[in-house]
C-alpha cells in the first residue's frame, strides 16, 4: 500500500478539510480515513460500491460484512464510511459533559477526528434519514474505551 496522508494536529485537519476528505455524498464522498492512512491488525479492504460506484474503504472484516448488509438493502441509498464528527470542539465539549478522555492522537498528543464507521442514507416515504452505524466485534463490547468512544 502507498503512504498514507499525515493526521496528526490541526493544520493537518484543516489541509484535509480543503482537499474535500470527509465530505460530499455518493460518488463524490472521499473517507476521513483510507486504508491507507491507518495501521490495522484487522483485514483493511476497498469494495467497489454499486450504488455509489466508488470505493468504499474498509477497516476490518466485520465493517465489510455490514457494508454488505446495507449495500443491498434497497432502502439505503449512500453508504460513508469512516465519517468525520464535526466540529472538533464539539466532540470535545461531548466528551468533557460525559467526563470522557476524547481520543488524541499518540505521537503529537493532540486531539483527533472522531470518525463512525459508516454514515447510511436512508430513504422513506417521509423522506431522507441518517442513521451513523459503529461496527465492533462482540469481543471489543467488554472493553470500557471502546464503549467510551461509541457515546
């Protein structure tokens, strides 16, 4: 895999902001985080999306599995993954009214983008609903971080 972008402080945020990661819908949507961009024990995958034809990147089987699940759900109509909770200083006053550490990142110790999993665009006779899904395996349920950082 090529190297992946630098998100480690705030320039870097602002720099990915501008080349227009995190943002859009369907086949204009580009990941907060790529392959990549992300060490992973897990099986990292691209799959070509049929209904944004695109590819969606993928950080571990279980996400691919569900990726599955809702690419052939006919009431989803855009699936993004590892979509950015903005802005930054909201995740942050989220974390602080809980009394939670929010994530930062471990070399340059400053606080990082939370991402989901996967963002889903739902449609309904009563129109368009969001529904941000995060996908763990049941083994990480147990883990008092990982429930943290799903709040």
């Amino acid at each position: 895999m090529s190297r992946g972008r630098k998100l480690e402080s705030l320039q870097d945020y602002q720099r990915a902001l501008k080349n227009k990661y995190g943002i859009g819908q369907g086949s204009d949507y580009k990941p907060w985080l790529r392959v990549q961009d992300v060490k992973s024990n897990g099986t990292r995958s691209i799959i070509q999306g049929r209904k944004s034809q695109r590819g969606h990147h993928m950080m571990s089987s279980i996400e691919s599995e569900f990726f599955y699940l809702a690419e052939f759900m006919d009431n989803v109509v855009d699936i993004r993954e590892q979509f950015p909770i903005f802005p930054l200083n909201y995740t942050q006053k989220v974390a602080s009214a809980l009394g939670i550490k929010h994530p930062a990142h471990p070399k340059t110790k400053e606080p990082i983008i939370i991402t989901t999993d996967q963002l889903l665009t739902i449609t309904s006779p009563l129109g368009n609903s969001f529904h941000a899904v995060s996908v763990k395996p049941e083994s990480e349920s147990e883990k008092l971080r990982v429930l943290e950082k799903l709040i």
